[in-house]
C-alpha cells in the first residue's frame, strides 16, 4: 500500500487487513517489536494468540504477516509502501490445539511459492498429507476468513449485514494494490 511516509503507508496497509478481520472478531493487529524502515516486520494479531471464531466451536484462527516498508519509484505506490515477505494464516481445532489447515508463504525458504497444508491421512496410514506442500495462488485474509465461514464461522453481532461487503471492498484493495 502506498503512502507519502512510512507510517502512512503501514496505516494504509494495516487498515484494510484490520477491517476484514474486525468483522469476526474484537482482536487487533499488532506490530510484533514495532516496525521500522528497510528491515522486516511482523504483523500478529493478539500478540500471536489463537482467535477463537464466533459461531465455530473450536475453530480458532492464527495470523502472522511478514513485510518490509520500502521507498518506491512507483507514482501510484509511492513514494514509500509496504512490500509482503510472506505469511502465515492458520486454521486449528482449539481443545487440542492441532493444525486443521494453514497457507503459508515463505519466498526464502525451501518452498518459495505460496501453498497449503492440510492435517489429514492419506491411505497409506504411514503418509501424512500435512506434510505436502499444496501450490496455491497468493492468499488474502479474506480468503481465510470466507473459508472459516465455510466452516460454520459467524461475523460478530452486529456484523451480520456487512461482512461480505466488508471482505469484497478490502479483498478488491488487496488485489489492486499487491505486486504480483
């Protein structure tokens, strides 16, 4: 997201993210040690703690977004915006803390392109398949959120009459604004 400083340009990237999230749950966003100009920053939610989702028994979502806030020569991005390193957005059953499913991004590690992980067995009981790596296209939170949704999830009270218009304006932002 673009802006004429770096804290303008994190403020119009976290919005966004922030307002999606806002319609299922009270939680904020949270700068994991702050963030600074040319270095990576971490974008948690709660501190890293699970988010119980709403109308889902034990269905609890994790978020962790990785970016850096870069100078650009771009005039519709710039001068200064936010540049994703990656991320991580987790669904889990909340009694045993395990990992339903998660989409992970991580373009330095072994595995550079987006993909998925799903905890479920294969048939041969001795292969798992949450440790395949499932391509998948770049995530948004909205995507995760939807999902979840498809999970028996509910917005917030109060929040039944506008979350998906909530989650198409700010999943269009998203898309317009991202870099590949």
């Amino acid at each position: 997201m673009a802006g004429k400083n770096p804290h303008e340009a994190v403020a119009n990237f976290l919005h966004p993210i922030q307002a999606a999230l806002a319609c299922f749950t009270p939680a904020v966003l949270v700068h994991h040690r702050g963030y600074h100009v040319g270095r990576q920053n971490v974008l948690l939610v709660s501190d890293d703690q699970p988010i119980n989702l709403r109308g889902a028994p034990g269905l609890d979502l994790h978020f962790s977004h990785r970016y850096e806030i870069v100078r650009t020569d771009d005039p519709d991005r710039g001068p200064w915006k936010v540049k994703s390193l990656g991320y991580m957005y987790k669904l889990e059953d909340a009694a045993s803390a395990k990992e339903l499913l998660s989409y992970h991004w991580h373009p330095e590690g072994k595995w550079k392109l987006p993909h998925l992980h799903v905890n479920a067995f294969l048939p041969d009981p001795n292969r798992h398949l949450k440790d395949a790596h499932l391509p998948t296209q770049r995530i948004s939170v909205e995507d995760v959120l939807e999902l979840a949704v498809g999970l028996g999830a509910e917005p917030l009270t109060g929040r039944a009459h506008d979350w998906e218009t909530t989650l198409a304006a700010t999943r269009d932002r998203f898309m317009r604004y991202k870099t590949w």
